[in-house]
C-alpha cells in the first residue's frame, strides 16, 4: 500500500522493521508473537501451520508468548528462517484449525509435539496446561500420541495420561504416584477428594478417610508466592477445625526425596490411626 521509496524511508527511519524478506512491521509491534506469526504464515508457496507451544498458546492453553514461533511445513517443503522461527518438517497427515484467523495444528497433535521439544523439566506442562484450559481431553491426547510418528518421551508422555486417569491434575501430582504413593500402603488414599468446611470447598490432592488427613502435594509455581501462601495457611486452619490434618509436601522433597516423603506420611498416618 505504499511505494518501494517510503517503504525504504520508513526503514532508514526505524518506524518499520523487517521480520522476513517480504514482511514488515511497524517499529512498536516487532516484539509481538501474533506480529511475527502472522509473517511466517504468509510465507509464499509454502504450506504452514502454526505448530507446538505457539498452537498452544493461541488456543489459551500455554501461560506466556513462545520466544520462537513454532511453523509446520510439508517434509519437502524449504525455507530459510531467522533464528527465531523453529522450522518442523512433517510428513504425517496434519489436522488443521483457526485461531484468531491464524492456521495451527489441532490442540492435541500441539500438545504432543510441544512435550516432545520441552526440556524434561517441563514436559508436564504440555499435557496439563491444555487440560485444564479445556481445549483437549485425555482421550483425544491418546489419539494425538497415535499419530504423531516419533514423539520423544512417548513412554512418559502415556505414563502422564494414565496418571491423569487415576486422578493426577498436574504434573508433580503424577511424579507422587508413580515415586512416593505407589506402594500398596497408600492405595486407600483418594486424589482430588471434594471437601466443604463453612460454606467453603477445597480440594485435597490425596485424603485418607480413615484418619482424616489431607495431603498435598505443593509446586514452587503455585505455593511459594506470598498470596498463596496465605491461603495455604488459611485452608489448612479450616480442615483442621473439623479435624483434618493437612500434610504438605515440597517440590524437592517429591522429586528428590520419595523415600523420605513416603517415611513421613507413613508415621503420620500410624500416628492418627492410633489416637484414642
């Protein structure tokens, strides 16, 4: 919509910027994902696909914009890309939908392909985040898994579903089972067990009917802001004025120390059973 010789001007000026050989973007909006998106989706004889964390992220089932914007191309297809569009060559068959105008892979093929780039660390996330934004189902995951050729991690990636099926709702709650809790001694606890105290309802990631004991398992991203924390010691005051005792679990000691938490809720629990 304008000559060669002002889109020259505008550059020289820093009011535009190039994202890639034929698009360009006001100064203000370089650093928007949806900006740069929108310019690798454009690239001319090539068809693509928003794929990954950035698919995910679109639909609302991943928490920040990605530094890299994740495209899909047919496996014979060629681009040259800057070093901040990851390039995924596909060969299988693609399901595709729109999201805010834009072309990206289903959520649940995203959801498979985002665990398989995330560092182990964060593999939870690919499963969990879509879930609880309600945008897949365990069953259509399942699916997804079957259609993606490789996945790195599928083992753990149905390891996590199956977790999901037994009541898991994040990715330490899944670490739990199968570490800490999967010894016969703790099959009686329940997960996600409903409780109302005052008008209120909390949720126990695990609750022993048989001596009224709460215990959960807290991540450093939800659990360690003050606020939260705050609420913490709320909700552990109002179960115990009915007699329930909340059990907290870190991070670490799930990951690092089963044993130990294993030891520690063991006692507990004797302890309880033994009162008077």
């Amino acid at each position: 919509m304008s000559s060669p010789r002002a889109v020259r001007g505008a550059l020289a000026r820093g009011q535009l910027v190039r994202l890639l050989y034929d698009s360009y973007v006001a100064a203000e909006h370089q650093g928007s994902f949806q900006a740069r998106a929108d310019a690798v989706l454009a690239w001319p004889g090539v068809t693509t696909a928003l794929g990954g964390t950035s698919a995910l992220y679109l639909w609302g089932a991943w928490p920040e914009p990605p530094a890299r914007v994740d495209l899909c191309i047919g496996a014979h297809d060629h681009v040259r890309a800057p070093r901040w569009v990851r390039v995924r060559h596909v060969s299988y068959s693609l399901p595709t939908e729109k999201r805010h105008r834009m072309a990206t892979v289903a959520p649940p093929i995203a959801a498979v392909q985002a665990f398989g780039d995330l560092p182990v660390s964060r593999r939870g996330e690919a499963l969990f985040h879509p879930l609880r934004a309600g945008v897949v189902s365990p069953e259509d995951l399942r699916d997804a898994v079957e259609i993606v050729p490789r996945v790195r991690g599928r083992k753990d990636f149905l390891r996590l579903l199956d977790a999901v099926a037994a009541g898991a709702e994040s990715w330490l709650e899944a670490e739990g089972m199968r570490r800490v809790f999967n010894t016969t001694e703790f099959a009686q606890l329940l997960p996600q067990h409903v409780l109302d105290v005052d008008g209120v309802r909390y949720r126990a990631d695990l609750y022993d009917t048989n001596t009224r004991t709460v215990i959960e398992l807290d991540g450093s991203q939800f659990h360690d802001s003050s606020p939260r924390r705050v609420r913490d010691l709320r909700r552990d005051a109002a179960l115990a004025s009915i007699g329930i005792l909340t059990i907290r679990l870190s991070y670490r000691d799930v990951v690092e120390r089963p044993e130990w938490c294993r030891r520690t809720v063991r006692a507990a629990l004797d302890a309880r059973a033994k009162r008077p």
